[in-house]
C-alpha cells in the first residue's frame, strides 16, 4: 500500500503532462481549421468529388483525430491507473 501512495504525484504529473499534451493538440488541430474557414474558404471549397470537398475532408478528419486521441488517453489512463483489486484484499 504505502509502494501505491508513493507514486501518486508521479502518476498525477504523467496524467498532467499527457492531458495538456493532448489538449494542445487538438486545439491546434481545431483552431487550425478554423483558420483555414476564415482565410481559405476557395480551398476548402474545392471538389474531391462529387458531394466531397476538402472542407468536409478535414472537418470529418477533425472528428476522427479527437476520438482517437481519447481513445488513446483512455487507454492510457486504463494502464496507468489500473485498480489492482487483489492488492486491496
């Protein structure tokens, strides 16, 4: 028990480091197609194909990234802050 409560503030700064890492990202990421709307609007306009144009593209991209960085953080946070039932019997 006393092994488990030693590591906490080094478990707490793993999660802080990766959640502001995480969030950095994608803020970047949306703010980034934000811009782009504002200042690119010919570009995102342009036709793939017909009923897909790069503005749909990356919008559902956007969609796509955030459920898999939390995926990734949720499977982080499973690993890392697995509850150990045994250890508390």
């Amino acid at each position: 028990m006393a092994n488990s409560v030693s590591k906490i503030p080094e478990l707490a700064a793993a999660r802080w480091r990766i959640a502001v890492t995480l969030s950095i990202i994608i803020l970047v990421l949306y703010f980034g197609f934000i811009l782009l709307i504002a200042y690119d609007k010919p570009f995102l306009a342009t036709v793939l194909t017909p009923g897909l144009s790069w503005g749909i593209l990356l919008g559902a991209l956007l969609i796509v990234i955030s459920w898999l960085l939390t995926w990734f953080y949720v499977s982080w946070a499973n690993k890392n802050f697995a509850f150990d039932s045994a250890a508390r019997k």
